[in-house]
C-alpha cells in the first residue's frame, strides 16, 4: 500500500516549498501568540 503512494504524483507537506512556508509562517504566528499572551498574563502581576 506504501509504494502506491510514492507513485502518485501528491508532494508531501514538507517536499512542497509553499507548503513548507505557509507551516513556518503558521508556526510563527503561533509562536507569537503564545509569546503575547505569556508576556501580558505576566506583566500585570
């Protein structure tokens, strides 16, 4: 079943550059974020 894929002509996430980038520019987004919110839960106190 594993081979059949390779035969298909459907990139993997990583092997497709716009892929790739749109996963880092998601991951970046997130990691802001997070970073906002752990900055302003912190401030405050």
């Amino acid at each position: 079943m594993a081979v059949s894929r390779i035969d298909r002509k459907e990139p993997a996430l990583i092997d497709n550059v716009p892929g790739l980038l749109l996963a880092l520019l998601l991951v970046a987004v997130l990691a802001a974020i997070v970073l906002s919110y752990t900055l302003t839960a912190a401030i405050p106190a």
